[in-house]
C-alpha cells in the first residue's frame, strides 16, 4: 500500500480563507518532502519542498510544516484565490531509493 | 513552462496498434521518469533512467517500452495495450536520478491522455 497519504480527498473554502491540506507519511527514512500542484490538464508543479531537518519552510503565501513525530506533513495556503484551486499532491523522498513516492491527492475547491 | 515538453496531448488507440509518446526536456537534467496517473490513485512510477541507462523499472508489463537516445529524450511505445491502460501519462525530469542522491525536485511535462478502445 501506499506510504504517503491525505486525510481528506477533497476540500472546499472560502475565497480570502486560509486552506490547510493535510499528508501522512510512514517512512522515518524520508528526508526531503515537495508539495505539487496539479491544475486541470497540465502536469504537477512544484510548490514548496522541505528537509527533514527542518519544522517549517515559508514561501510566497504557502507554508509548510513537518512533525516527524507523528509523520504528519501539512500544506497551507495564505488568503486563498480562485487560481489555487488544483489538486494537491504531497511526495516525499526516501534517502535509501531516492525517487519520490506520491500520495493521492487532495482537491482544493475555492468558492467565490 | 516548465522546461519539459510531451506530446502528442492526447491519444486515442486500439488494442492492436503501435503508437509512441515523446517527450523532451530543456533544462539539462541527467534523470528522466515516466509515471502514470489513474483516477483516483497516486502517481506511479513506470521507469527511471539515468544518463540515457534505465536504472529502475518498477515491474511495467512488457507492452510499455521505454527508450532514452540522449539525456534530453524519453519515448514510451505502446503496443498491445488494454482499457485500463488508459491514463495520464507524465514525463518528468530531475538533474540527477533519485538512487544516492537526496532534494530531488523532478520538473513535469503537461501529460499525454491516452485513452485505449
């Protein structure tokens, strides 16, 4: 089965909101963690990404957060807009293989 | 957009025929993948390749080939395919293959759709 995961399939909020979309991994031995986007018919894009040896990362609107105590990776989106409405994939990079497992995604919905 | 290329966008086959996805990336990178996106399911990974050298193929049925002339191409030929085959496929690219190597942003292509009769 899969590794890496979402807590919820799809998610819906208020334009200006804050969304946090939520990703459970089980493998201690990843070290490096990306957040993806997926808009409609294109491919996924990278959003903001993480070490292991970090608890949080800030970019332009976005944060990230690790706890690995309980393998839990959290994206959040500052005042959310009609234009990150995407499906959100987390991955993470297990430093024995290498290549990055995704989880399924969450569907983020903005209502106007 | 992002410095990988795929086409064609869409694609529509039958079962019996032969048919090839390209892709192409700009960005000088030594690694190159193809995934599968099904609805619903996470991203699978199909194969790797390093330096033109296929360093991982997680156990794909036969009747997807892969191919890497140089560092900069990735074809997939399809033959014999079935309906479930149909999907999205994503060609990506990272500047070095996952295998030793940690931080492993891989940059995506836009995607073929294939659809198989």
């Amino acid at each position: 089965g899969e590794s890496v995961g979402l807590h919820l399939p799809t998610l819906s909020v208020q334009e200006g909101d804050n969304s946090i979309i939520n990703c459970a991994y089980s493998n201690s031995a990843s070290d490096y963690f990306i957040w993806y986007k997926q808009e409609s018919g294109k491919g996924p894009q990278f959003i903001i990404d993480i070490r292991s040896n970090m608890d949080k990362r800030q970019g332009q609107r976005v944060t990230v957060l690790l706890n690995k105590t309980v393998k839990h990776l959290s994206l959040q989106i500052a005042a959310t807009q009609p234009g990150d409405s995407a499906v959100y994939f987390c991955a993470e990079n297990r430093g024995s293989q290498g290549n990055l497992i995704f989880g399924k995604g969450t569907k983020l919905s903005v209502k106007p | 957009e992002t410095g990988v290329t795929q086409t064609p966008r869409h694609l529509v086959m039958g079962m019996t025929n032969k048919k090839s996805l390209k892709c192409e990336q700009h960005l000088g990178h030594n690694a190159m993948y193809w995934y599968k996106q099904s609805a619903k399911k996470p991203l699978e990974l199909m194969f790797v390749y390093s330096l033109e050298e296929r360093v991982e193929n997680n156990s794909v049925p036969s009747r997807f080939s892969p191919e890497c002339p140089n560092s900069s191409h990735l074809f997939l030929h399809l033959h014999t395919l079935q309906p479930e085959d149909s999907a999205l496929y994503l060609c990506a690219s990272s500047q070095h293959a996952g295998t030793g190597s940690s931080y492993n942003e891989q940059f995506f292509g836009p995607g073929t759709r294939l659809t198989v009769l």
